[in-house]
C-alpha cells in the first residue's frame, strides 16, 4: 500500500530559520524534527519575510521576499501556506502574503503570536482592521493558549471555535534533567532574551544588586541582544561584577547548554504570549520566575515550579529570587515538577500533531 503523500507546507517566519527571535526558534526545532522523521508526515519549506532588519527597515527586505514568495507559489504545489503573525507592521505583511496564497488555491493557516493589543480606552491603531481580515480569511487559526484564543474572541467579537489552541513546543535536549548539582555549587540564574525593558532585563538587573549578602553563592547570565556594554556598566556600577555575565546573543547550540546548568530561569516581561525560553527552561529542569503574563500560567504552575512576579517590581523580583536561593529543598522540588509539566505538555510532538490536525482542518474547510 502506498503512503499517503506528506502535506506541503510553506511556513512564514519574520527572519527566517537562523533569526533571533522566539518564532525562529520554535520552528527551528520543528524543521529539525521534520527533517528528520519524514513518517510525521509534513514536507515543510521556510521563507523569512522582513529579514534581519530592524523598525521600519522591513520594507526594504519585504518586496524582494514578496517576489520570492510569488515563485514559489507559482512554481510549487503547496497544500497550506503557515503564516506567522503577531501585531503591529506584521498584519500588512501577512494580508498580502495570504491575498497571493488564496489565488494560487492554497489554504492559509494563521499562526497568531502577537500579544501588543490596544487597552479599552485606547485609540485602535490602523493594523486592527487589517488584522481582523486576516484572521477572518484564514482557513484555520492557531493560538498558542485558551488565555489567547478568549482574549482574541472577545477583542474582535469573534467565535472561540473558529481558534485552535496548539501549544508551542521544543525538542526535548535534555532528557536525563533535572541533573543534581555538586555540593556548595553556586546557584545559577538565567535569563534569555533581549536586553529591553519590556522583558525586564533593566528590572532583574536591578533586583540583582537588591539580593541579600548573606544569601548562598549564585551567579547569573543574561543571554540576549541589545545594549550588552550598557548593561554591563551598570552592573560595575551596582556592585555586581564577578557575579553577572552578559553573553550577547548566542546561537541555539550554544544556548541550551546555558539552560542545562541553569536552576533558576527567569522573564520579568511586561507582555508575552507563550515564551520558549520558559519551555527550555521547563525542558532543562529549571525552576521558573516569571511574571503572569498571557499563557504563562500553563507553563508556570504558581508554588508548583515557579514564583509569579509582577512587571518593573525590582523588589519583588529580588523577594522571590531569594526565596529559591535560599532554599534548595523547593528549588529541587520546583525543578523536578517543571520537567514533568514538560512531559506532559510541551513536547515537540504534540506540537507538530496538533499543527498537523490543523492543516487537515484546514484542507477541509476548503473543499
């Protein structure tokens, strides 16, 4: 009997596979995966659509990606073209690369990440709209939560069943964690992402230098781009050289193992949706502190692997690094339950099985 043939994916990623950014990141472990083990039963390509530019360097990259995008469609026979989306600039992009995909006869799914909406009150910025279309158009919807497909529902008056919840996921690099840690081994925090106040990075920092003397040995890494000079001044200038390192960006390969030694991961975000550093953070064995923010709360159980902190809260953030600090008996605790809530949930396969009954779903709403 012959094999079914694999669906044909195009999946739209904002700086393609080799990018800094969250999105780059997970689908780099899908494609690892994929390449892998054609049985799963997905052929997927990637294209970048704005590249490496930063702001409103976009445009320059984006016509040249679009006319990419074309020859592809015209040339290949995709089943589903997987458009990565979030906010702001981004529902322009997506509007007209699923405008082109419609025509060719390929079904859209729409994979929502954004998480920057307009509070009530607030004057509704012009991608709004265009989002709604977008979403409205789309043959499938993924949302990485139930707190976002609620939140999306309600913002645009739309039917929850029209969202589909699919997890992020990522491989599983660390299957022998939580590993012990030697006797009098200092504590080690790491916190992975951009150097912004947005993630918090200006916070952390800050709750660092409030962190009691008395307290066991730790050291902390800060992994990410952005002013990494900046910050390593005003780490001198807060009286913790020798303690905190700064990293600048690093590649995939070189980042887990940061996330295997570490025993506490931690994201002070003001806003996220669901973020991979806490799913490698979970997959390592890390204990968790971050602040509650969109889906969050299904990968940091409160009391269970994690403290929850509030936003720009330097001494509260100090409060609950100290309380792990300095006691190793919770931190343990807390590592062993992130690496079962792991397990049980964000696996790369049962993301890539939820993305696959996606596109199903997909291919039939359209005959």
């Amino acid at each position: 009997m012959t094999a079914p043939r694999p669906l044909r994916v195009l999946c739209i990623v904002p700086r393609g596979l080799k990018g800094r950014g969250g999105i780059e990141t997970l689908f780099s472990h899908v494609d690892e995966a994929l390449r892998g083990h054609p049985e799963l039963g997905i052929d997927m390509e990637f294209l970048a659509s704005r590249g490496d530019a930063s702001g409103p360097g976009w445009v320059l990259h984006f016509p040249f990606a679009f006319a990419r995008y074309l020859g592809l469609l015209a040339t290949r026979r995709y089943d589903i073209v997987h458009l990565n989306g979030a906010t702001n600039a981004s529902a322009w992009r997506k509007w007209l690369m699923q405008s082109a995909a419609r025509l060719f006869g390929a079904a859209t799914v729409v994979h929502f990440h954004g998480s920057a909406f307009p509070k009530a009150g607030e004057r509704r910025p012009a991608w709004v709209p265009v989002l709604r279309r977008v979403l409205e158009r789309a043959d499938a919807i993924v949302v990485l939560g139930a707190y976002w497909r609620d939140f999306v529902a309600g913002f645009y008056g739309m039917e929850p069943e029209r969202f589909d919840v699919v997890a992020n996921g990522v491989a599983d690099f660390a299957p022998d964690a939580p590993q012990g840690r030697p006797a009098g081994a200092p504590v080690r925090l790491l916190f992975a992402g951009n150097l912004t106040d947005a993630k918090g990075a200006g916070a952390l920092l800050r709750a660092l230098s409030l962190l009691p003397a008395n307290l066991p040995d730790w050291r902390a890494t800060f992994a990410g781009t952005g002013d990494v000079p900046g910050f390593r001044e005003e780490a001198n200038r807060l009286g913790l050289s020798g303690r905190v390192e700064f990293t600048g960006w690093v590649a995939r390969e070189a980042i887990l193992p940061l996330y295997r030694q570490a025993d506490i991961v931690v994201l002070p975000s003001r806003n996220e949706v669901l973020p991979v550093c806490l799913l490698e953070g979970a997959c390592a064995g890390a204990a968790l502190v971050a602040t509650p923010v969109g889906s969050v709360p299904d990968v940091l159980h409160e009391a269970g692997n994690g403290l929850t902190i509030r936003p720009d809260d330097a001494e509260g953030i100090a409060d609950a690094l100290a309380q792990l600090i300095d006691d190793d008996k919770r931190r343990e605790a807390f590592r062993a339950v992130s690496r079962r809530i792991y397990l049980d949930r964000f696996g790369l396969e049962t993301m890539i099985s939820g993305l696959r009954d996606v596109y199903r779903k997909a291919l039939s709403a359209r005959r």
